[in-house]
C-alpha cells in the first residue's frame, strides 16, 4: 500500500485500504496486480489518467507534414537537383513531398514534359521516396505525392551519421624528421 504522497503504509487489508482512500477523498488504484501481494496506491484517478493521456500526446514526436516542390516543364538539370535536396531533406525529416510541375500558358499542350520531368525526380530520389499519389492533373498542375520509404530513409541516416564521424577523425600527420 502506497499514500498519495508517495509514503509506503506497508501490508493492509483491502477494506482498510479503501477506507482509508475514502477518507482522504481519493481513489484506490492496484497499480502492480501481478506482485505478491498486490500493490495498491491511494491516488485522484481522474488526475492521473489526464496526465497519462497529456504525456502520451506529447511522446508521439515528429508528426508527418506535406511540403511542396515546384517545378516548371522546362526546369533544367541543376535546378532540379537544387530543388530535389530540399525534397532529399524533407523526406530525411519523415514528410511527405508533394511534387508539382506548374504548366503556364501554352505549355499545357505539352504534357508529357511534365510526366518526363516527374519520372525524373523518381529516378533521381532513388529508393529514398515511394509514390503515395501516382501523378495527377489538377487545372494547371501535374503533381504526384512521395512518402519517405523507411529503410531507405534509415540507411540514408547511418551513412550520413558514418561520413560525419570519418570527417571529424584527426588527419594523421607524417612524423617530422
């Protein structure tokens, strides 16, 4: 049996145990059912399940957002690998990465370049990302939605972690003569 201020009250019946619970005006919560004999706490219930429920809100962690990448028909080879290290880091964060190719004027005649453009950033993000949303026209965007594959993303993770640790490594000097 455990007070509510932590204090250990020893082996006692149940029905004392409750009395004393009512006494107090709190709860009588076995805490430890399977220990011999059962452990039992004298505490506010109600209190204790909402702050259960607040800690388990806030150890959920990184909750997964959609950011976006945009890109034109035309993108040229060095913008588009500029724009997809920002997509690299954002699937490295564990969002998710829409990819949208903007069509303007008369280049909505012109869609395949689109398609072209997004089978490129799939075969440039390698096995980093898969597609959620295979692509897709809406008006005058083409876009698809990638989810970071976790494998990937995890082995991405050790050889960054592993280049790192090789960078931060004295350089061993040649011993002067």
């Amino acid at each position: 049996m455990i007070a509510a201020d932590g204090e250990q009250l020893g082996l006692m019946s149940p029905e004392q145990a409750l009395e004393r619970a009512r006494d107090q005006g709190l709860d009588l919560v076995e805490v430890a059912p399977n220990a011999r004999p059962p452990v039992c706490r004298i505490m506010d219930y109600g209190r204790y399940k909402y702050e259960q429920k607040k800690k388990s809100g806030k150890s959920r962690g990184h909750s997964t957002s959609l950011k976006e990448v945009k890109l034109r028909p035309g993108t040229d080879r060095h913008d588009l690998e500029f724009k997809l290290r920002n997509a690299r880091r954002f699937l490295m964060d564990g969002d998710k990465v829409k990819v949208t190719v903007m069509f303007r004027g008369r280049e909505i005649v012109h869609r395949s370049l689109g398609h072209e453009q997004l089978d490129r950033v799939k075969e440039l993000l390698g096995n980093l990302a898969s597609v959620e949303n295979p692509p897709r026209m809406e008006g005058r965007f083409l876009s698809m939605i990638l989810v970071p594959n976790r494998e990937a993303v995890a082995e991405a993770r050790r050889h960054l972690e592993q280049a790192k640790a090789r960078d931060e490594e004295p350089a061993a000097t040649p011993a002067s003569e």
